[in-house]
C-alpha cells in the first residue's frame, strides 16, 4: 500500500515537458552557482564550529566530508543527466522508490535548503555585524542575534540576543533577487564567485607563512569521536559536511539547462572539485597559523577568517576579508532559497504540495510565489537560531537525501540496465556502498541532542503531512483511481 506509486523516468520527462522552465544555463553558469552554492558559510564561519569540536584534527574532518561529496557527487552526475528535470533526490526518488520515499526525502530537503540558507543569512550577519562596528555603527546586541544564540562578551560573560535582524533582511533581499529572474542571478552569482575566490586565495598567501607545527599539537584534542557525540574528528567533519552541500544544488537547475547530459556532470564535479582544492588549503592555513584548540579564540570568532589575519598583523586585509565575505555570502542564500524553491515546484506539480506553488510569473519567467513563501521562512529562521544548530539540522536532511539517493542509483542499475546513462558512475559497486556508509556515519556523528532529535520530530510532522494531505492530491494518485 505505502509503496505502490512509482511514478516511471518516462512519465517524469513527460509532465515536465508540459509544465517546465526556460533552458537558460549552460555549463559555465552551472560551475559559477555550484561554487557560489558551496564556497560560503561553511569555509568563511564553520572553521570556527569545527575547530571547537576537533582542534587541529579538523583537518581530518575537512578530508572525511569531501571524500564522502566527492562519491555523492559521481552518483549525482549519473542520474542528473539520465533525468534533467528540476527536483533533485526527490524526483529520482520518485523514479524508483516510490511515492512514500519520494516525500520523505523532499521534506528532508526543506531542512538542506530552506535551513542551510538560513544558516548562511545567519554567517554573513556576524560579518556584516563585524564590518559596522569597525566603522562605529554597530547594532544593538539584541538585534545582531536570536534568542536561541549564546553571545560571549568582551568581559567574559554571556548573552543571548532577540532578534537577528541583519540576517533577516539579506534573507528577504535575495528572495526578491530571485523573484525577478533565473538569468539576472546566475550573472550576478558569477560576480561573487570570482570575489569569494580571490578572498581565499589572499588568506592562503598570507596565513601560509605563518604556519608553525606547534599549532597542530595536541592534533585530536577530542580523539576521532563516538556515533551520537557531536564531538571529535567525525562530529566536526558532520558539521563541516556543510561547507560542501551546494554542489547537488545544481542538480536542481537541471530543468533550466541547455544541453543538460553534458552540462550536468560538468557543472557537479567541476565545483566541488574547485572547492575542495581550497577548503583544504584554507584549513591547513588557518590552523597552522593561530592554532585551533577547543575554546580557543578561534573556536569562538564569528568571522574567523578576518580574524586569523587580524591576529597576523594585517588588519586592513582582514577587514577586506571580511567585506568579501559580505559581498559574496548572499550568493549562497540564493543557490539555497533557489534549491528549495525548484524542489518544492517539482512537487507541486505532482500535487504533492498546494497547486500555488506552480505558478510562473508572466514577466520574470520565474515560480515567484514559492519563492516568496520560501524566502519569509528563510528569513523567520535566520532571525531565530545560531548558525551551528542551523548547519547541524541541515546536514542531517542533506545526509538523508544522499544516502536516499545513492541507494536509488544502484537500483536503476539493476532494475533498468538499458536505459541511456550520458554519464556513468565509475566502479558503481565500489563507490555506491561507500557513499551509502559514508552518509550512514556522518548522519550519526551529527549527536542525538538536538540534532537526530529534531530531523526525528520533523519526519514524523512530515509522514503526518503526506497522509493529511499530499497522498490524497497526488496527480499520480489520482490518475491510478481513474
């Protein structure tokens, strides 16, 4: 019963066809948004999350995570291409899993998305905060973080805020960036990209003089960590899992495509591969450099980057730095809000979610009321929650889709031997298995409290959903009754 509706690769292509989007991207515009989704929060303010977790073994973390992308991202290539259609792990799921599995997945997908761009909102106000005050127009401290947010004081003490409003507001701006269309914000991401790149490139050159081996010792301070510890190498490499989550987001940009067989696979392996050449660096610079004990000044910095330089003695380039980072950030609050927004159009479609959410605007071209709802939700939890709870949360939807996903892909191979693969996994057998494990320990690694906890909670409040509401108006539900 719970597992009859699959709807078919050739049905998928077909309801596109008939309802779809614009082909607009090529291959140079996919690369630009999968790096401007990837290279954000994750290496600009989690350095600072990780290094509170695993001290120096971060390193570690950083390699474990992209490893674990890497795989994810030759099995995203594969089923891409085979089914260039907005969606994602929802829509591939649907193709071979079934209904059920289907919106499992698209709800943990509202926790990578719509949570990850709260989560960036969230990084990019403790730099915009930083950049005000440097200039003596900082906000009040209940404005610059929620209520959930534990704030360290210059005395020692701490404070929790009310209401992040900096994060609230970039949230809104870039909902209505990608309100007035697709094309204009691809251009626009491009920009930021270049300007995220040469920040980093900056950093290395100037913290990778100042390395020094004392700053590696003790190199696991907290050991390797145990499943459901959030702690350690493993629980550190769970939360910096999110400085690699972005590339699947141009998986999403599948239906805008030209060209999508070749494009796809280009636009997914050719961003992380740029990413994870310099997240690598940038970890090995930063800890060397000032060092990355657990309560250490790093562990707790809100601009880590700008204040490893600062700490160097190039306080004009950290404050650059630093408006690098306020420049380019909201290009990944745009990738995120723009990821949820496809997916939730793809099940609106399948009448999954409420029919408004297939609207396109006449002008613009693009589905602006999800987009507008999404982004209110965005900028609601951007305003409330601290990024490392926000991160967390995230990758514990993204982990699930991945391992969904991957699952999924191996299945296809079995079930569907025939059917034309643009882009073929390599050692399918080898890297599918490993991906699946992968996902498996990073999900556990994230910490019952509150992170499992609360994708727990969200999956029931999900299964309550679909049975209230989604399976009833499913189109494929509905066509089978006829």
């Amino acid at each position: 019963m719970f597992f009859d509706r699959v709807k078919s690769l050739d049905q998928i292509l077909e309801s596109a066809e008939k309802k779809g989007l614009k082909r607009q991207l090529g291959w140079f515009d996919l690369m630009m948004l999968g790096v401007g989704a990837i290279i954000g929060t994750g290496i600009f303010v989690l350095t600072s999350v990780a290094a509170n977790k695993a001290g120096p073994g971060m390193m570690y973390s950083f390699i474990i995570a992209g490893f674990v992308c890497a795989l994810t991202a030759l099995i995203y290539a594969e089923i891409a291409s085979m089914v260039p259609v907005a969606g994602s792990a929802y829509t591939y799921s649907y193709a071979v899993l079934g209904e059920l599995i289907a919106w499992t997945v698209g709800w943990a997908l509202i926790l990578e998305y719509a949570i990850a761009a709260g989560a960036v909102a969230v990084g990019w106000s403790g730099y915009a905060n930083g950049f005000l005050h440097s200039i003596g127009a900082g906000l009040p401290l209940a404005l610059t973080a929620g209520p959930a947010d534990t704030i360290t004081l210059p005395d020692g003490t701490t404070a929790h805020g009310a209401f992040n409003l900096i994060a609230f507001i970039i949230s809104l701006l870039v909902t209505w960036l990608l309100v007035v269309g697709t094309s204009k914000s691809a251009k626009v991401t491009s920009v930021l990209v270049i300007i995220k790149i040469v920040a980093l490139t900056t950093f290395v050159i100037l913290a990778f003089p100042a390395v020094k081996g004392m700053n590696f010792e003790p190199m696991l301070p907290n050991g390797w960590g145990t499943p459901l510890s959030g702690v350690g190498v493993l629980g550190a490499s769970a939360s910096i899992f999110f400085a690699y989550v972005g590339f699947d987001a141009v998986s999403t940009a599948a239906e805008e495509t030209k060209n999508p067989n070749v494009n796809l696979p280009i636009g997914l392996i050719g961003s992380l591969g740029i990413c994870t050449v310099f997240y690598l660096l940038v970890a090995y610079a930063a800890v060397g450099a000032v060092g990355a004990q657990p309560g250490g000044a790093l562990s707790q910095s809100k601009e880590p980057l700008a204040f490893i330089l600062r700490e160097l003695g190039y306080p004009r380039v950290g404050d650059l730095v630093g408006i690098a980072a306020i420049l380019a950030l909201p290009s990944v609050i745009l990738m995120m809000i723009y990821g949820q927004t496809r997916i939730l159009f793809t099940m609106a479609r399948d009448g999954l979610m409420p029919k408004a959410f297939t609207a396109v605007h006449e002008r613009f071209h693009t589905p602006h009321v999800v987009t507008m709802v999404t982004g209110v939700f965005v900028a609601i939890f951007s305003a409330v929650f601290p990024v490392s709870v926000l991160a967390d949360i995230s990758n514990s939807g993204t982990l699930f889709a991945f391992f969904v996903v991957a699952l999924g892909v191996m299945i296809l191979r079995v079930t569907q031997p025939n059917r034309p693969r643009p882009f073929r996994t390599p050692l399918i057998w080898v890297v599918g298995p490993l991906a699946l494990g992968g996902c498996a320990l990073l999900f556990v690694s994230l910490g019952w409290d509150p992170t499992i906890k609360y994708f727990c909670i969200w999956a029931v409040l999900g299964l309550v959903t679909y049975f209230a509401f989604a399976r009833r108006h499913s189109v494929l539900g509905l066509s089978e009754k006829k």
